[in-house]
C-alpha cells in the first residue's frame, strides 16, 4: 500500500462535516439543501462530505458548499423533479 492508500483509509474514518441544521448527509445520499441567509437552494446526490459538502447537482452540474452555512435534509431524488 502506498502512502495516498494510506492517506485515503485513514481520511474515510472521519465522520462528515455537519450542516447548519446538525445532519451529516452520507455519502450516495439525495439531499435538499437550503441557505437561509439569501434563500439559495440547491438539490442532488453527495459525493463527498468532509471539508464542505459536494454535490452533484440534479441540474447536470457539480457544487461545492460550505456545510455550516445551510440546512440539508434527505429527499427522494424525484422531488427535485
């Protein structure tokens, strides 16, 4: 095993960065997520949840957003429809 195996075994123990409301959405999961600060929303699949939240988006795209800064609850990805 090389060092960035090392690197990545070690980092998967972390638990997820939580989000304004507390919830650590996992890895897979469908989330909406909302910005109360200026009513921002974005909706899609995690794919990674340590140092930020990122996501691809149901709109074809990618984002990578501050976890502390909005409020993030598991729906059905056929909400975001």
């Amino acid at each position: 095993m090389d060092a960035t195996d090392l690197d990545w075994a070690f980092t998967q123990g972390w638990p997820g960065d939580p989000t304004l409301n507390g919830f650590v959405p996992q890895v897979g999961e469908h989330v909406f997520c909302y910005r109360p600060s200026d009513g921002a929303t974005r909706c899609g699949t995690v794919d990674d949840n340590r140092a930020g939240l990122f996501l691809a988006t149901c709109a074809s795209g990618r984002v990578a957003l501050t976890a502390a800064r909005w409020a993030v609850t598991a729906t059905p990805a056929a909400a975001c429809a």
